[in-house]
C-alpha cells in the first residue's frame, strides 16, 4: 500500500497536490513520462506470454467445436485488450443461442471435467469447478493459466469492442490501453485495491473511471503518468458519499433511480465532439436487457455508484464493501500526495522516486529494469522510419555533468528524445 510518510528528496513545502498544467513544465513531463516507460517495458505482455494465452484460447475453441459445430468461444477482457496482469486469468464466454444457459453450463462442465481426466490432452486441464455467481462460471487451469468460462454472455465483447473503438479514437499511440495497464498495476500491487471478488474495484469500473478521465482531460494527457496522476487527484477529491460516477459527468445520488448527469466542471476544445462520439459508442455496443418491459431495470444505489456506459442500469460499484470504500479513498487520497511530490521532484531524482513509487509492481517482473541508455536508444530505432521494433541496442554516450553520473549510478533515466520515440517502442522479453 502507498506509505507517504517514505523518505523523499523532495521538499515538504511543496504542494501536495500540483496541477499538471501549470506546475509541471513540459521538459519535465517528458523526463517523468520517460522514467515510466521504463516500467512500462517491465508491465507490458510479452509477445511469448500472449503467444501462450493465443494458444490456450485456440486449443479451448477447438475442444468446444469438436462437441458441437454451433459452439463458438469468444474472448473477452484484458487478454485481447492486451492490458492483463502477468497472473491474470482469460475470459471466455460460450455462445449458442439454440440451447439453455443451464444446460449450455452444464455442458460446459461436463466437457472440461472430461479434458481433465485425459492424459493424453493437448493442455492440462485442472482445477474444474462451477461458481454459481450473479454471472455464472465455469472455473478452471489450462496449461497453469485461469480460465473463466461464461456462457452466452455478449456484454462481455461488446465492452472489449467499445473500448478498441474509443482508444482508436482518442489516438495518442493508444494511450488509453497504456494507461489502464499502469493505473491496473498502481491499484492491484501497489494500493491492493482491486479485485471485485474481494469486496474491491472490478476491472471494468476501473475502466470506466480511466476513460473518464479522458474524456475530461484529454487535451493535457500525453502519458501514461499523467492519466495516473489526474486519476488519482481527481477521484481522492470526489464526493462518493452524495455523488456518483458516469462516463458524461458526475450524478446525484438524491435523483436516483433517475441518472441526472451533472455536467463536468472542465472542458476543453474538443469535448462536444468528444462526447457526441462516446455517446454513439456507447449506443452501438449496448446490449438491451432480457424481458426489459416486464421487469424493468433501474440503477440500484450502493457504497460506490459507476453508471455502465453500456448497461445504464448496471452499477460497476456494486462489488465495493462499505469499509472498503474508506481504504480506496485513503489510498487514492495518499497515492495522489505522493506522486504529487514526486512530480515536483529534482530531476536527479525523479525516476528513481518513480521506480520506488512502482516498487511492487517492478518486483513482480522476472527481468532487470531496461537501463536508460538501452531506453533511450530503443526508444530512438523505433521512432525511426521504417522500424517496427527493436533487434538490438547500444550504449549512448557518457553523461557529461554530476548530475547525470549521479543519475546512471543509481539507474536513473534521463530522457531528452521526443516523446513519441517512448510511445513507439514494442517491446519484447521472456514470459
């Protein structure tokens, strides 16, 4: 969890909360930004760890086919979106319109249990159990690797199919994407405040959140670290005890079941246009509830309310428990200080102060943390013409002040190259 109370070079008098418009300079976004892609080399899937994932999908399709040519097996969540946790499980879900949910789970079941007493099976197959949850799964391992199989359940695609559409619409070298990979890793490993099944923020109310930001902030955001921080300043500010969350604004929880949007207090050029394509998304990827005329649906209240962009009735906050809505609060409220002062840091020791900042979740990868001369020299062969990616790099020059040997001997990273040299970089390193 985030302790603020660490030791830091950075002066107490400083403000705990900056604004990043007119605190923080250009020059030093780009160096902050450039310290975070070294954790972004570290975060980001593999190409083997999403060759296996590929594979254990395949290999589950085709088990599925072989019982019956109406099945199809759709993939859902952080796998496709490519923003999933090095433990993190699949999301699959089972369509077949010409037989019952319950017989259709059964099924499901049925054919798993049987793939795992084989010994002769393509992947191991372990661990088969169903959980009668509200959305009812079959649970297993396939080659190690959790797998979650619902049964004809489209709102699970349609949120991946909104959200590629919406982060190839907001641009900026799919920073969207990046950024809910970061702010996953801050709330799982750093502030251990997500995880629905643990009273916690699911995954896709955490998407939700991000993508707000955006649509508020999207003129200012050029990084990763920057929607990280407006994350973090804006929601350790908001009024969860009278106001929810929607992707169009705030809403008041005294108009409810009514979902009155208040308008967000800051807009900039493009946010009309912004929000008129949201709201088409939106729109196109909804799925309309069951037998809705005879059992209408209404947003129901909870400790944390996060309207479903897709699915208005849908609270994404229902997971949260009362005592764990103050520890989010608390975490947000401190994460924001921190990395507040971080911002406003020498830049002798700001990546440093980022590396400690993302101190688990760099514990949590298997490899080395890139050095900044291997960075910045991968950052610039990808950024070159006709470069899709990096086969080798070199050392850059030696540092030429004190400031930069101090730097290089504590394994700082001082970025002086364009930031969309760091945006293009693909990354590759083992599993």
């Amino acid at each position: 969890m985030v302790n603020i109370h660490e030791r830091s070079p950075v002066p107490a008098c400083v403000p705990a909360h900056p604004d990043p418009s007119s605190s923080i300079s250009p020059d030093d976004w780009r160096r902050l930004e450039g310290a975070t892609f070294s954790v972004m080399c570290k975060i980001h899937p593999t190409v083997s760890s999403q060759h296996l994932r590929a594979r254990v999908i395949d290999y589950v399709q085709r088990l599925f086919r072989l019982h019956h040519d109406g099945y199809q097996v759709i993939s859902f969540g952080s796998v496709p979106l490519k923003t999933y946790l090095p433990d993190g499980d699949i999301d699959l879900t089972l369509l077949c319109a010409a037989i019952s949910d319950e017989n259709l789970e059964n099924e499901v079941c049925a054919i798993l249990k049987s793939e795992e007493q084989r010994k002769d099976s393509e992947f191991e197959v372990k661990d088969v159990k169903y959980v009668p949850a509200e959305v009812k799964l079959v649970k297993c391992k396939v080659q190690n690797i959790a797998v979650d199989i619902s049964v004809n359940q489209i709102g699970g695609p349609n949120k991946v199919y909104f959200l590629e559409k919406v982060d190839q619409n907001l641009g900026k070298n799919n920073l969207l994407r990046r950024s809910i990979m970061l702010i996953k890793h801050w709330c799982y490993y750093e502030s251990c405040i997500l995880g629905a099944q643990r009273g916690l923020v699911s995954t896709y109310a955490l998407e939700t959140l991000v993508l707000y930001i955006f649509h508020v902030f999207h003129k200012s955001l050029d990084g990763p670290l920057a929607v990280l921080y407006r994350f973090l300043d804006y929601y350790s500010k908001f009024d969860w005890d009278n106001k929810g969350i929607s992707l169009f604004g705030p809403i008041s929880l005294s108009s409810l079941p009514e979902l009155v949007t208040e308008p967000p207090y800051t807009r900039d050029d493009g946010f009309l246009s912004r929000e008129a394509f949201l709201k088409d998304c939106a729109k196109a990827f909804s799925v309309p509830p069951i037998n809705s005329e005879e059992n209408p649906q209404v947003f129901s209240k909870k400790f944390v309310n996060i309207v479903d962009p897709l699915k208005q009735s849908n609270n994404l906050g229902r997971s949260i428990s009362k005592g764990n809505l103050g520890r989010i609060r608390k975490e947000f409220y401190f994460g924001a200080c921190k990395l507040g002062k971080i911002l406003q840091a020498p830049a002798c020791f700001s990546a440093n102060e980022i590396n400690r900042f993302f101190r688990n979740t760099l514990s949590r990868a298997d490899v080395p943390v890139s050095s900044p001369d291997d960075v910045l020299q991968a950052a610039s062969v990808s950024a070159s013409p006709g470069n899709k990616g990096v086969e080798g790099v070199s050392k850059g020059s030696s540092p030429n002040n004190s400031c930069d040997v101090l730097c290089n001997q504590f394994g700082y990273i001082k970025i002086s190259d364009s930031n969309n040299a760091l945006q293009n970089l693909v990354v590759d390193r083992p599993a």
